[in-house]
C-alpha cells in the first residue's frame, strides 16, 4: 500500500523543494503556495497564507490529503510510484487530469479493464493493483507526456511549459 508522505515529498520536489511555503505569483497573477493556487482553491489560499509561513506545512499537507490523496484512494494503490505520480499529475495539471489517465494507463495494459471516467475509485484501484507495476507506470507516464503535448498543441502560450512539463512526466 502507498503512503501519503512520501508522495507528498514527491510533489513537493517540484512545487516547493525548499520548503520554504512562500507565497509566489503564478503566471496568471494568482498566489501560489507549494503548488496550491488562490485561483482553483482561493479559501484554502487564504487560510494558509494566514497562518505564518513556518507554521503552514501541516496545512499544506492537510490540503493534499483531504484534496488529492483520500479522495483519489491512491492509499490504496500497490505501487508508491504509481501513486505519487498520480497524486503529481493531479498537482500539476489540474484537478480531474489524473484520473482519466491512470484509466487509459490501464486500459493500454488490459483493454476495457476500467471505465474511463476520471472517477479514481475501488474498480480503477482494483484493476491499476492487478496489472504488471513497472508496465502500469511506464503506460502512466505514456498518457502524462500525450495529455501534457495535448495542452500545449489545444493552448500555444502553454507551449512555453511545455519542455518542463515533459521532463517532470518523465520521472
């Protein structure tokens, strides 16, 4: 079973590798803090740039938890790896990103094992645990680097990130 910490640590690795939890503006003017932005989660913003900046991890990491980590059930899934790149896309594309791409993930690996509908619940676990977990994240990692050359394709100004994002789909 994956831990919630070290996935944490994951994400963290890109979105705040200091851990200094500062405030920073993201490039549609919003605040961000450890990959949290004001304009998807304005009150949980709000509440942790509240707080002083040496006191705001455990609000960080009450946000990834109760956001991204219970919800998803990526607790649940065998593989660490799996789970912390899950919770990273999550992170890094948007909520809703994650989910469909660990379906197709599976999908290419057991054709029409899940339904993809971006609801990452017992029946996606289930069959992200029965299938080969090396296979399993290199076929994530597959869908990561398509959705992101996708969004770059959809939206030109997006295409500057791009380069950054494919290298963090990657790892």
């Amino acid at each position: 079973m994956a831990d919630f910490l070290p996935a944490f640590e994951y994400v963290m690795q890109y979105e705040d590798s200091r851990h200094s939890w500062a405030v920073v503006t993201d490039n549609n003017s919003g605040q961000v803090v450890a990959g949290i932005n004001s304009k998807a989660f304005p009150e949980e913003v709000a509440a942790i740039v509240a707080v002083a900046q040496d006191q705001r991890e455990s609000l960080i990491q009450t946000f990834y938890r109760n956001k991204l980590w219970t919800p998803m059930m990526l607790g649940a899934l065998d593989s660490q790896d799996l789970a912390s790149r899950v919770m990273d896309m999550e992170t890094n594309a948007g909520e809703g990103a994650a989910g469909p791409e660990l379906q197709n993930a599976i999908n290419t690996l057991t054709s029409n094992a899940v339904k993809v509908d971006g609801k990452v619940g017992p029946l996606t676990i289930a069959a992200a645990n029965n299938q080969n977990q090396a296979a399993l994240l290199n076929a994530f990692r597959a869908q990561r680097v398509a959705y992101y050359n996708e969004v770059a394709a959809k939206n030109p100004d997006d295409a500057q990130y791009l380069k950054v994002w494919l290298a963090r789909a990657a790892a």
